[in-house]
C-alpha cells in the first residue's frame, strides 16, 4: 500500500517553529528554577507551555480528523474502523493529560 501524506504535512513549517518555541520555554523553564525564581512565576510559564503543547495537540488531531480519518472513512473496511479508534484513543489520552 502507498504511504500517503500525514494531514499535518501542508502545516509542517508552522507545527515545528511552534515546537521550537515550546523548547525554547523548556530551557527558560529549567532556568527558571536554577536561578531560583519565584514559585508561582515557575507555575505561571508552565501553564503557558502546557497551553502551547495542547494547542499543537489540538491542531494536529484536527488535521488527523480531517485528513487521515476522513480519507479511511470514504474508503470504508477494516482501516477505517482501525483509523476511528486509534484518534478515539488519542483523544482520550489527551482528556487525560
């Protein structure tokens, strides 16, 4: 079967300079804590980065939605149903986080 393009690829650029931010709070994070700053200002970024990361969640699940479910869906069998409770799982584990 012919590997086709992950919904997220038109995106790509975006998801990564996204990414590369939320690294770059990682490191003011760690920072953070070896100057020894103030306990609710540490909190405060963290709460920022989590807001980031879920919003890439979020964006790449749509894509998945949109694309890669979608496309299985029309095509039907066995891979659609597979397709369907691989995003029910994800979506579950992002509830969870």
């Amino acid at each position: 079967m012919e590997h086709a393009h992950h919904g997220y690829i038109e995106n790509k650029d975006a998801y990564l300079n996204r990414l590369k931010r939320i690294e770059g709070q990682a490191r003011g994070l760690q920072k953070m804590v070896e100057d020894e700053k103030y306990c609710i200002d540490i909190l405060t970024q963290i709460s920022a980065m989590t807001s980031a990361l879920e919003s890439v969640a979020l964006g790449l699940l749509d894509e998945h939605l949109s694309h890669c479910v979608l496309h299985a869906a029309q095509r039907g069998g066995p891979e659609a149903d597979q397709k369907i409770k691989e995003a029910s799982l994800a979506i579950a584990r992002l509830v969870r986080s």
